[in-house]
C-alpha cells in the first residue's frame, strides 16, 4: 500500500522533487485513519509538513480511502522504504525530543498523531488528556529579548517551581510571538523536573470541545473531576471561547476550583484580560489577579537570535551573515514568517547544493519581502517623530538648528533611511530640501550614538515600535 502511494506521488511531480522529499520517507503506521510516516531530518519533517502535506494526504485517501490524515515525525538513522509496520512502535527514537534525559522523562508524553487533536496520553504519573506537545518548542530553543523576557522569567518560574508565586500567570501578545512556546516549554520542564505532577496543556477550543461533549454524553462528573486534579492547568488561545456563555461558565469553576486550591493555572490569550472582549467580566477581572506578562513585538536583535539560532541547527547549510541581518530587518511581522522565511532558503540551497547568498535570498523571498515592506512613508515618520518629541511638524522640517527640533530631525532621517527604500537625495528633498550629505551625516551620527546613548536608544526603539505594529 506505502508502496502504491510513493508510485502515486512518483507519477505525480517531477523526478528532482520525488527524489528529494518523497523517497527519503519511510512508513511508520496506519493508526485509526492516520497515516504516520518518518523523514530523516527535522528540516525535511518541516518542510514536507509546510509545503506537500496535502499532496500526500492526497495521495493516501486515493489509494485507502480510510486514511484521513497525515503525520510526519523525524526519525534519524533509518533507511529509506521500509515495508510497512516495522519501523518502530514507541516514538522514543523521535530525536526531535528535547535531549536525551528529558526524552526518560517524557516518554509516555507523545505519539505521533494529527497535531490539533485531543487525545488521551498515559504515563506513570496516571491519566492526561491534553493536547500534544510540540518537542522544539522548549525554553533552551526560545530566544530570549526585551520584548519578551518578563513572560520567559515568569515562564520559568512556573516551570521551576511547585509553590504557587503568581496565580493565574497570563501570557498575552500578537500572533506568531511565542506565547505557545512558552507553554510548551513550560511543560516540558515540568515534566521533566518533577514527573509526578499532572500537566495539562490545551488550547481554549480544545476546552471547550470536550467540555461540550461531556455535556452530550452525560459525564460533566468526570470531565469536572478530570480538571480539578491536575497540579497545572494551562489553556492557550483564551480568547476563542469570547461569546460562548456556558464554555465561559465552566472555565470560571475550574479556574476558581484550581486557584482555591493553590495549583497553578497558566493563561494565554491574544490580548490582555481587560481587553478581551466577549468574556466575562468576572472573568476578565479574576485574570488579572496574578501576574499579567505581556509579549511585545519583536525588535531587531531578537530577530537576529532568532535567525541565528535556527540557522546554527542545519550546520550542512552556510548561510551568509549579511543574509540573516537582512532578513531580520526586513521580515518584521512575527517570528512564524521569519522561521519561514529562513526554511524556505534552507530548503533551496540544499535543492541546488549552494551556499545561501544575498542574492538568492532576494530572488526567493520575493514575495514574502514585498508583503513585509512595511510601507512606512517619509511623511508618515516626519509626523510620528515630531509627536513623540512633541515639537511641531513644521520645525522638524524648518531650517531651526536648536537642539531640542534638530536631533529630533535627524532621528527622522535615519528611520527614513532604515525604514524606507528612499535613496538619501531623495530623503533630502523630503526634509525641506536638504543636501543628500546632510542626511547621510545624520544617519551616521544616530548610528553612533546609538551605542553610548541609552536615552536617545530607547527612543528609536520605541518608534520603530510604533511603525513595525
Ligand atoms: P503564538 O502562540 O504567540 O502565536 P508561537 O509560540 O506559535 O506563537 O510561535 C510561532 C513560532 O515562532 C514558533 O515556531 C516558535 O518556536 C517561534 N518563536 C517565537 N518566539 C520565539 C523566540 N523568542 N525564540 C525562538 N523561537 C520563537
Ligand atoms: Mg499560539
């Protein structure tokens, strides 16, 4: 059967791409409509994840209609074309997991499945249930920054602790910036640490089905008694149960339940309690009782980590400095398409066997960089920087060499040489008909002062703040 879905790809797309993705793959098990199949890398598990799950779903549903879904794991040190069912049965060989020790830890914690399910896990610590766990998001890969190192140090405090410091601790920030991470790392560590604790991990929604089908097969006992003796509860994407009365109603009593009794509860939520619209006001009150850490937009640096670290875990591929600071600079918007934005150039190199340049880069991303221009205008931050300093637009661009509206100036001309593809004669014009020297002398006088100036530091990332959002 794996092999009549491997001659169906074959037959489907060209040689090079068969060769390159499909056939390193191997058949792990069919397991309840899941096809389970094993890549040898966690680059080629991500990338055939992101850009061929549906082909192959495909491809499976065509040749046994009883398979519904797919999942890849990574499973280093096999052969390729295995006959089906003999691979492995425990997923302990998952080298995705965290590191060695902590894979004891956690053994019982994973199976390979549909990520998105409920599912019952059992360990030695007793019953789970909970959402699966995704094996890299632990806290030795998350990078730490200004803009979220208050949630990552609370984070670990939960992880690393069994009193309860701060109850609920509630994570908030904007898409794509780390908040499911954090969770997960959160239990990974607390597994691993103390194995006898109940963790439970799920998203809002996942809450909020197996709350409704407790409802519909009459069993509200055990799904209350289920989420009152867990040791830490954490429920990811609060806002998705906003206008959904009774869901709303039973997270109230589990919540108080959990909190009356000093095991601790973890929240995340796309924004903060006060602004959740659509829950309850004594809920949202009762969020804010412990420690609200809020997940700001990434800056410059942390993007750089970031891209640093990634790039350091696929050591078969060079990639040029130049390139990583690009992309941090320009790929703004969240950390997800920064990721995505670097596997898709690790993906080519390794296709066309070259190093990663600038060049390529450009020519690859050329749709992702366009959708990241942030199209910030000169005008646009002639205005904003006049704001902040609270001078008058109209001084920012006069010829007054004071200082309190000629550093400010100069500020402007450096975010419009960074922020915009504006040459420097043209910035010039835009500031009341400067000579391109002068703006080019303030751009580098701002870069310098950059280093010793603390103060005049904050500023600028505070406005390139203002613009990246
Ligand atoms: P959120 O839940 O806030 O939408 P995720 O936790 O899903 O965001 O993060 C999106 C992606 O970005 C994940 O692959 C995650 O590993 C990565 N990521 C986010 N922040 C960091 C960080 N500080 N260091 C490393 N990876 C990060
Ligand atoms: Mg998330």
């Amino acid at each position: 059967q794996w092999s009549r879905v491997l001659e169906r790809l074959k037959t489907e797309c060209e040689e090079g791409v068969f060769n390159s993705w499909f056939k390193p793959l191997a058949l792990v098990n069919v397991d309840e409509g899941c096809a389970v199949m094993a890549a040898p890398t966690r680059f080629m598990r991500n990338w055939l994840q992101s850009n061929y799950a549906e082909r192959i779903r495909q491809a499976w549903s065509k040749e046994n209609p009883d398979v519904t879904d797919i999942s890849i794991i990574v499973l280093s040190g096999f052969k390729s074309a295995e006959p089906q069912g003999t691979l492995l049965d425990n997923d302990e060989q998952d080298e995705a997991r965290p590191s060695a020790s902590e894979r004891k830890q956690t053994a019982a914690g994973r199976k390979p499945k549909a990520s998105g399910e409920t599912r019952v896990v059992q360990n030695n610590s007793g019953t789970e249930f909970g959402a699966p766990l995704d094996p890299r998001f632990t806290f030795d890969s998350f990078v730490v920054g200004k803009s979220n190192e208050l949630a990552y140090a609370a984070a670990r405090r939960v992880a690393e602790n069994t009193a309860v410091h701060f109850n609920p601790l509630f994570l908030h920030g904007g898409v794509g910036l780390g908040k499911t991470h954090l969770m997960h790392a959160i239990a990974w560590a607390n597994k691993q640490m103390f194995p006898e604790r109940r963790v439970l991990y799920l998203s809002a929604e996942q809450f909020m089905y197996q709350f409704i089908s407790s409802i519909r097969f009459k069993d509200t006992m055990s799904f209350k008694q289920k989420f009152r003796s867990v040791d830490l509860l954490m429920i990811d994407d609060l806002q998705f149960i906003a206008n959904k009365e009774s869901t709303q109603e039973e997270f109230f009593h589990t919540f108080n339940a959990l909190i009356d009794h000093h095991h601790q509860v973890v929240i995340s939520a796309d924004r903060s309690p006060t602004d959740l619209e659509g829950i309850e006001e004594r809920i949202r009150s009762r969020l804010g009782w412990g420690l609200v850490a809020d997940i700001h937009p990434t800056d410059y640096e942390l993007r750089l980590g970031i891209l640093q670290q990634k790039a350091n875990s696929v050591p078969e591929v060079e990639i040029q400095t130049e390139v990583l600071e690009f992309l941090a600079k320009r790929i703004t918007s969240n950390v997800r398409e920064l990721e995505g934005a670097l596997n898709r150039m690790v993906a080519h190199a390794t296709l066309i066997g070259r190093p990663i340049t600038m060049e390529m880069t450009q020519e690859v991303l050329q749709d992702l960089l366009r959708a990241n221009d942030r199209r910030v205008t000169i005008d646009e931050i002639q205005r904003r920087v006049a704001d902040y300093f609270n001078i008058r637009l109209s001084d920012l661009l006069s010829s007054r060499r004071a200082r309190q509206v000629a550093r400010p100036r100069q500020i402007a001309m450096y975010l419009a040489k960074e922020m915009t593809s504006k040459s420097l004669p043209e910035i010039g014009r835009k500031f009341g008909g400067r000579d391109h020297t002068t703006v080019m002398h303030a751009v580098k006088r701002i870069d310098e002062l950059r280093q010793t100036d603390s103060v005049l530091e904050e500023d600028i990332l505070h406005l390139e703040r203002i613009f990246s959002t």
